[in-house]
C-alpha cells in the first residue's frame, strides 16, 4: 500500500494519531515496511516562525499611516483619521508611520527588528471573513478551493511520512502548535492536520501542572474526571511540553489583560524551553470593526487603538522575553489579517471590509525596511474603493520559508503550488540566506512603469523595464479587481512597452502593477471619457 | 505491558475520586410527562445511541407509552447471508446473497460464516428499531458469554443468538432453560461431555455462579452443590448435522442428587429413562426458588443500564423492590425494565450522563446519531463489508462482539473497583478519537463505497442552522448527555465563526449556501467550519459519556 493510502485508510486525526504508534499499536506499524521509509531527515535548523492572527479583517491605513498620502486620506475618513501629529515617526522614513498606540513597534523598528510590508493581498480579493480566511490559511486563487493549508504543506514536505513514525528522536516534539484555538486550516497537510492546538492558555497551565478543569459533583462529573485523566495522559505530546515548560523558570514581564501576550508568553517559554516546534500560532480577535473603530473626539484612542496596544505591546515584550532568554535569533515573526479595511469610512466612525492591508515581520533578522511604496490614495474616494495590492501574501509566506526555513525552490512549488515573487524579508546575515541576486530596492524614486497617455480614453501604452527573468503586468481597479494580465513571461532585460486597451471599462482610477522578480511597482492610470 | 499489568499502573496514578452525592431515590414513579432531556437519557441507555427520528417518536408521549414503544420486541430479522465469495473462494453449498445458518459445516467456509454473522448482528444494531430489544441482545450475549473462537461453527452461534433474540424480552426462567440445552452453551462448556462416568462441572458451576446466582454475599451454594448440579445434568448430546440437542440416558447419572443447605438440604432423586431429563426442571426450580436469582439479575440490569455503583441505598429502594417485581411476574423480563425505566431514580439528575459509553455502544451510537448511509440490502456485499468495519472498530476498543474475553463476559460489567471505566485506557481513548475523526472527515471507503458523517445534512436536519447558538444547542442535546459550561459553547461558536465575534456571519454563509447547495466554495465554507466544531466535539471527554 502507498503511504498516503495507509495513511488515508487509517486515520486523518492530527493529534490522537502518534500516540498509538508511540504506544500500543506501533508493534503492528513495525512490520510494515514503511516504517523503514521514515529516516527521510528533515532540514537542519532551528529556526521558528511565529504567526500572529487578527481576526476580523484589520484597519491597515490606520494602523500604517502614509504620511506622503495624509491629505487625501484625511478626506476619505475624516471621522477616523489619526491627527498627523499624533502619528509615530520610524527611522529612516518620512513617507510611513505608526499608529499612536504601537510604540513597542516604533521601538522595534528603529532597533532594527522589524520590517513593515505595504499593501499585502492577492487578485480578486474576498470580502467574506471565512471565505477570505481560507483564502490566507490554504493560500489558494481566490477562486480556488484547496484542502491544504500552506504550513501543512511545508510540513508535509519536511516531516513526509507524519504522523506515522512520530514522534521520534529526530523530531520529538509536536512540528507546529497552535494556542488559542482549534487547530488552524493553515496546518492542514495534504492528509493529516500536522498541528496541535492548546485551545486556551488555562488549559496549557493545567497541562504543565497536571490540573483538571472542573466537574459536577455527581456521578457523571466522575467519570468525566476520570477520562480527562486518561486524556491528558494520551496527550503524546504532553510530557514534552512539560519538559520544556519547566526548563524556563523566569521570564521577562508581560503586559496583563492581554489575551495575545498571554499566548506569545507560553510560546517564548517553549521555544526557550528548547522544543523542535517549527510553527506557532496564535491570535487576537475584534478587528472586525464596522463601527466606533475610534473614540469620536479623540481618534487615536478607541476600540482598533486598544487592539493596536495588545498586538504592539505583546510583540515587544515578546521580543524582549526572547532576549532575555537568549532565543532571539531563532525566531521571525508575521502578522496577517484577512483583509484590510476601505479607503473611506462610514458614518458609524467605522470602516468596512477592505482589501490589501500591510503586515509586519519582526524578529532579531527581520529585514529592516518599509517594503513598497504608500498605497495611492484617490484625491476622492467612493466608498467601495479599496487599497490595491503590491504584494501577493503567497510571495511573503514563499519568501519566509525559503530565506527563514531554507527551503529550495523545487520544494517551494510543491508547499506554494506556484512560482511566487522572492521578497526580502530575512536580512542578508542570517544562517539561511539564499543566494539571491542582488535586490534592488524599487523605492529608490525611480519609475520603472510608466504609461502615455495619461489619462486616456481609448487605451493607454505602458513602458516598463525589466531586469531580466519573469515580469508579470497585472492590472486591477480601485476595488482590487483584477481587471487584465498584460504581461506573465520570462523576457530579457531591458525596456519595453505593452497597449492596455479599453475594453469598456468604467471611468476611474486603474493601478498597473509591474513585477519582475523581486521588484514591483504600481503606477495609477485615470481613464476618462 | 500486558493488559492487567497496565490497568494496575493506571490505578496506582489515579487519585482516589472524590465522595459524589448519592441518591436516595427509588423506584416511584417519575413525572409522567417526560421532558426533552427525560426523553434523551430514556433513549441513549435504552438505545445504541439516538436520532432525531428516535426523538420524533417519543415526543408527546408519556412515560408508559414511551416505554410500551421502547419495550416492544423487534420481529424476527432475516438471517445472515453469504456475503464472502470472492476470487479466492466460493462456497459450494450456499450460493451467494442465500443464508448459510443451515448449510453443511465447510472448514473452509467457516472463518467466512462467523464474519458474516458478526456484519450481520452489527447491522442489527446500525439499523434497529426504536426498542430496547437490541440493547438486550447484547445485555444477553454478555450475561450468557460464548466466543466464537471455542465453538467455531458459525451455524452454532447463529442459533445461539437467535435464542437469546427470541428471549430477550420474555421468560428469564424460560431463557435459561433453553440456554441449558442450547447446542453452542453445551459446546461451549464442555456440557456435551458430561456425563455419568466423567461428569464435567463447567456449566453446572457458571449456571450458578454467573447465570442464576452470582457470587454476591448470600449466595452461599457450596462446591458439593456444583458437583450434584453437574450429575443432574449429565446426558446432554450434540448433533452436529441438525445442531440440535437431545437427552440420552445412557449417559445420564440415576443415583440421588444431594444439595446442600444453602439450598434447604434438597435432594434430586436419580431418574431413569427419559425421565432424566426432568431433572433439570427440578434444578432450575430450586435455583429459581433463591431470593439471590433476582437479585442478582436486577443488579446486572442496573449495572449494564444505569450505572455501576451500588450503594446500600440503592440495594434497598432499587434492586430489592426490583428483585421483588421479578419474582412476582415468574421471571418475565418486561415488568422489571418497565419499573426500572419508569422509575424517579432513572431519571434522577445524579444518574444522567455518568455511563461511560461501551466500544459497541460508542461505534454503533455514533452512526445512529448523525444517520450515516449505509449501502442498501440488497447489495450485502459491501453492507456487510461496512457493518464489519464498524465491528471492528469496537474491536480494537477492546469490544469484539461475539468474542468476549471469557465466560465472565467483559470486565467493564463486573470487575471492582473500575468497572466501565475499563473501557478508557491510554490506547482505547485515542482509538475512539481516532475513529469519530475518521467518520467526521474523510470516512471508511471500499469497494468504491464510502461511509461517513454528512454533517450537511445533519446540520439542516436541527431547527434552525442558521442560527449558530441553535446550531451548537441542537446538536449538544443529540450527541452530548452532560451538560457543558457557556465557555465550552463560546470556543464552539468561535470555531464556526473562524474567531469572529458577529454571529450573522455564520447565519450569512449557511443561508449563502443553503440558496444554492451545489455551489463548491460555498459548502465548503460552511463544511470545514462544521466538521472542525463536531471533530472537536467528539474529542472532548464529555463525548464518552452517555
């Protein structure tokens, strides 16, 4: 039988499975020769990515405010705009700053630890929270249904044959983890959820301390007891997580009433506690803020400012924890939501469902840069314009694994399913740098896409140039439609020009996006009548 | 670690439980109008697990007409089929799709045979009526255990069960007389070779000391008295072309059989002739004359239907007043489990979800409650093939129907201190994890034919789907008996919501894709989202619990 056979055949259980090979039942798996087939070893690193989740669909232009773009922006959410002078400026930017509440991120940036990436997304965005979180934890088309999630994917790749076999010597510990939740579709691999969930931080401690949670004192409060027991003693995991929970006696202080900083608390204490966990998850939910995302009479204080607290504030102390416990280098960090939020407001002081958004990486060897120019935003809006996209997600997560976690480029079309654009996100010095050519930096001021005319009517010719390899010509409208790929071709370095036709179009703003490897630019395009 | 060795380490790590309430309530009878929740617990003990077609059957009905329902004997099922030729055999004297229960023994068929008999009974249950008759059926099978690996020929056990079938709502009397001249218990236990010149004691002493009497405090039968029991009942023989049983009595002991005090000093006068064979009335008669009988039997119901635990207080207002009901209807079987049933004490809240599912229960349950599909009849070949995967999973959570570990029956039944906590170890609690993950997920496929949990389906069956707090409250009163905190629905809810805080959301997508059910993105949306809040579900401890 071939493995994913037996394994389809057997059990698509993520956490229960190994614990029958541990124990009991492995006898009978040890005869089958496929166990023979599991000395496949996994890449050597001990490198961890931790994924920070906010739910809801989180307001990007209110949390990474362009100051270039402020005027037009201020008169597209006039009820909700943060007062410019209240904004956190960042070394070595004048065109990007912070929201008010994110000092701890202010502080990480200007030490060299985070990196902000403008206007992630992807062509024909969704603007349902579940549909478009599929979307982010599959990393599928937008129109595309996958079963998969990409962690699980690269997991499957790195531990191939899990959970059969597992754990063991190599790889003892659980390969990914989600806290505070179920576990997540992103750890979904192709047959078997490749992740394990502690659903709440109490249950964690209880699970250190060997705690039972309450039950009614009857006879059926009994037996729950007693078969929560036999639960926590089939957690095959459990003893690990123990182990290494025990190692870290101290850590550094963490702000309270903080449900994400609880969560990055026990992650810091497992990574320091020496785990082989590859992948973390945790998350923070309440983004979803239709309506009094601000205080009315001082807008950088309300409901989206105090979430930005938790996220800024969590991460920092997360950041000095892993310092102080002598992790830092281990550890890259994303955030992602799954969608950002419109350009304008409404009326209820709130914004609703958007489209691109920026994300933070941060870490020790997080590159240190603003990825991407400011989003452009109309000198008018309506009201369901939305941010295009610079960047595709996919390209982030694809970056992440091949400059964090090493992963070549074969492999890399197996967990992405497409070839996506390498982004800088690792600086050059970390142990696991791919030897890319050398970036060049599309914000240096110099227009690589341009079109005449502009405005036009009838069609428009786009010059762009290339520096060799595969370009891509995509363009969308204001609502991140995408509209018409010019260009999707490997060409030689150098100049070169293509006529974007009106098709019948409506009136309005059009963004051309050129990528060519590591670079992209977005130019805006009006088309009149 | 072998199994015994394991359970003791276990016991060593488990602190002792603390002291639980205790009821005090008896056998008087419970409100007559039954609540929601009354009419669950009635039918998740009564039944292998319950569904809203078992649910809709009860409603509006009374306690006594729930139970003239639920203590309604099921019609005679049709046996089980040759269901096995495949290329590598094919049974010359029983074509396919046709009964084997009275063919010819084939060694080679066999094997086959005893396969098909259990697909066949495990069907039984996927697919039972609204009656406690299969519930019993298996009560039987593990107050009379027999294995199918002693008495290997599949013709046998077939009449076996079939018997205990017949009885299982009738005579207990009656019951254990037929299951003394039952061609598979006198196999089982050697009583086909005893007789007047080397008497074999085996069924003479499990008569007593698991059938009738037990081995409670005053049930003082003596060692003599397993000797006289066995000299009574010398004679019996097999014919293993008809499977039947008959006296002869050549073979039969003629001399006086002496009891002891225990049974008031009693003495079976030696028979001659085919009189022989009365002398077994004559021992039933005077076993069935100890109060210990009913006893015995009551405590057996409780143990398999209420809990395992009992206490002085529920010797004295249940199983005596029971025990009483028993010997006053002459051993017939319904007025007891009518009383039982009917009872305040069944109903106590103390005595709701505190049975730990059995792996029978737990497997054959699970399919009720959620109405997975089955192949149809008349394509028994992969009906059976789906009933013995089913099987087979309640095997390796240590439940092998047909196969008990012995003539004892499963320990879970009998075994101090534990009891049904016997069922969870460390390698049965991940079996059951990891079979609900399968049944949620991706399902058993063979033969091209798949079973698993339409969880679609099941969602739409509730009252209103689209409302997830409905959703999540609907589904806990069908597949959960204990009650769980506001906590555990939140995390719930917050699975169908992916973490969002609007409950719309949910309601939007079910209605999105209620509009048109055969758009892929859609359900899936709505797919993943169910099968991760009932995989999780089924995870939880609370779900072993019935």
């Amino acid at each position: 039988m071939k493995r994913r056979d037996f394994i389809r055949k057997t059990a698509p259980a993520g956490i229960v499975f190994p614990a029958l090979i541990n124990g009991f039942t492995f006898k009978a798996y040890a005869e089958s020769p496929l166990v023979s087939a599991l000395t496949q070893a996994p890449t050597e690193t001990d490198h961890v990515l931790v994924i920070v989740q906010l739910n809801g669909g989180n307001d990007g232009l209110n949390m990474v405010i362009p100051f270039d773009q402020y005027d037009n922006l201020a008169n597209a959410r006039s009820n909700i705009i943060i007062p410019k002078n209240k904004i956190l400026k960042l070394n070595g930017t004048s065109f990007t700053g912070l929201h008010p509440s994110m000092t701890g991120l202010q502080k990480l940036f200007n030490d060299e630890k985070l990196q902000i990436i403008q206007s992630v997304g992807y062509p024909q965005p969704n603007f349902s929270h579940f549909r478009a979180t599929d979307i982010w934890m599959t990393a599928s088309d937008s129109n595309q249904t996958l079963n998969s999630g990409w962690a699980g994917r690269y997991l499957n790749e790195e531990y191939s044959n899990f959970p059969i076999g597992y754990p063991n010597s190599v790889m003892p510990d659980p390969l990914a983890i989600q806290i505070g939740s179920f576990v997540s579709p992103a750890m979904q691999g192709p047959a078997v959820n490749m992740g394990m969930a502690i659903s709440d931080p109490v249950n964690f401690y209880n699970l250190i301390n060997g705690i039972q949670g309450t039950a009614p004192n009857t006879r059926g409060g009994k037996e729950l007891t007693y078969i929560r027991q036999i639960a926590q003693q089939t957690q095959q995991y459990g003893n690990v997580i123990k182990a290494a929970a025990a190692k870290v006696t101290k850590q550094s202080s963490y702000p309270t009433g903080n449900s994400l900083a609880d969560q990055l608390k026990i992650v810091a204490r497992l990574i320091a506690g020496g785990l082989k966990t590859r992948i973390y998850m945790v998350s923070i939910g309440g983004f979803d803020t239709h309506s009094l995302q601000v205080n009315a009479n001082a807008t950088e204080t309300g409901n989206h400012a105090n979430l930005l607290q938790r996220v800024s504030e969590g991460i920092k102390a997360f950041m000095d924890d892993l310092k102080f416990l002598n992790s830092e280098k281990r550890v890259i960090g994303m955030t992602f939501s799954e969608f950002g939020r419109r350009i304008k407001s409404n009326s209820s002081g709130g914004t609703d469902h958007g489209a691109a958004a920026p994300l933070f990486v941060f870490g020790h060897y997080a590159q240190n840069d603003v990825l991407g120019a400011s989003p452009v935003i109309p000198i008018t809006t309506g009201t369901s314009d939305n941010i295009p996209m610079q960047y595709d997600f996919r390209s982030v997560y694809a970056s992440i694994l091949k400059q964090w976690f090493c992963v070549p480029d074969t492999t890399l079309e197996n967990v992405m399913l497409k070839n996506f654009q390498s982004l800088q996100v690792i600086k050059k010095t970390a142990p696991c740098i791919s030897s890319n050519p050398e970036i060049i930096n599309a914000n240096a001021g110099k227009n690589i896409i341009s079109n005449y005319p502009n405005p036009f009517q009838t069609s428009t010719t786009i010059s762009y140039e290339t520096f060799g390899g595969h370009a891509l010509i995509q363009v969308f409208n204001t609502e991140g439609k995408l509209i018409k790929t010019l260009v999707d071709m490997e060409m030689n370095a150098g100049t070169h020009k293509v006529t974007f036709e009106n098709e019948g179009y409506l009136p309005g703003v059009y963004y051309a996006r050129l990528q060519n490897n590591n670079i992209q630019q977005i130019r805006t395009m009006l088309l009149v009548r | 670690m072998d199994r015994r060795k394991f359970i003791r380490s276990l016991k060593s790590e488990i602190k002792a439980n603390p002291v639980v309430y205790r009821t005090s309530s008896g056998l008087r009878k419970y409100s007559p109008i039954l609540e929601n929740a009354g009419i669950h617990h009635l039918l998740k003990r009564t039944l292998f697990g319950v569904n809203k077609k078992d649910i809709d059957m009860l409603n509006g009905k009374g306690i006594n007409e729930a139970l003239d329902l639920l203590l309604t004997a099921s019609p005679e099922p049709l046996p089980p089929v040759n269901n096995y030729n495949d290329s590598n055999f094919t049974d010359p004297n029983v074509p396919a799709g046709q009964t084997w229960v009275k063919a010819v023994y084939d060694g080679n068929a066999n094997g086959r045979r005893i396969s098909s008999f259990k697909s066949w009974w495990t069907g039984l249950m996927l697919h039972q009526e609204t009656s406690i008759h299969e519930k019993m059926v298996l009560f039987w099978h593990n107050h009379f255990a027999t294995e199918t690996v002693d008495i290997n020929d599949a013709r046998y056990i077939y009449k076996h069960n079939a018997l205990l079938r017949t009885h299982a709502l009738g005579n207990f009397k009656q019951l254990v007389k037929e299951i003394s001249l039952d061609p598979a218990m006198l196999r089982y236990l050697n009583g086909y070779l005893n007789n007047k010149n080397s008497p074999d004691e085996n069924y003479a002493r499990e008569l007593q000391e698991l059938f009738t009497l037990g081995k409670g405090p005053k049930s003082n039968y003596t060692e003599s008295d397993v000797k006289a029991a066995a000299k009574v009942l010398t004679g019996y023989t097999v014919n293993a072309t008809t499977i039947s049983s008959s006296f002869d009595p050549n073979r039969h002991d003629t001399s006086n059989k002496q009891f002891s005090s225990f049974y008031k000093n009693a003495v079976i006068n030696g028979q001659t002739g085919t009189n022989g064979a009365l002398e077994m009335d004559q021992l039933l008669n005077m076993i069935f004359q100890q109060e210990e009988v009913a006893l015995y039997i009551c405590r057996r119901l409780y143990r398999f239907f209420v809990y395992y635990e009992i206490d002085e207080a529920t010797e004295t207002n249940v199983i005596a007043p029971l025990a009483q009901t028993f010997r006053n209807s002459n051993y017939e079987i319904k007025p007891v489990l009518r009383a039982l049933f009917s009872s305040e004490h069944f109903f106590d809240p103390l005595n709701r979800a505190c049975m730990i599912k059995s792996p029978v229960d737990f497997c054959v349950g699970l399919c009720r409650e959620y109405n997975i599909l089955f192949p149809i009849a008349t394509d028994y070949v992969n009906q059976y093939y789906m009933h013995d995967y089913i099987r087979t999973q309640a095997s390796n959570m240590q439940q092998n129907l047909g196969d008990p570990p012995s003539v004892a029956g499963w320990s879970a039944y009998y075994q101090e201190p534990q009891f049904h906590e016997l069922w969870i170890n460390a390698d049965t609690l991940p079996r059951r994890n990891q079979f609900s993950d399968i049944m949620i997920g991706n399902g058993y496929t063979r033969n091209g034919k798949k079973i698993n949990i339409d969880i679609l389906t099941f969602a739409d069956s509730l009252s209103d789907p689209s409302d997830p707090n409905k959703l999540i409250n609907d589904s806990l009163s069908i597949i959960y008996s204990i009650e769980v905190t506001q906590s555990v629905k939140d995390f719930l809810k917050s699975i169908l919501l992916s973490g969002q805080s609007t409950d719309s959301y949910w309601t939007a997508a079910w209605l999105t894709y209620k509009s048109n059910t055969g758009i892929v993105v859609n359900r899936t949306i709505v797919l993943t989202r169910l099968q991760s809040m009932f995989k999780y579900l089924m995870n939880l401890p609370e779900y072993q619990l019935s």
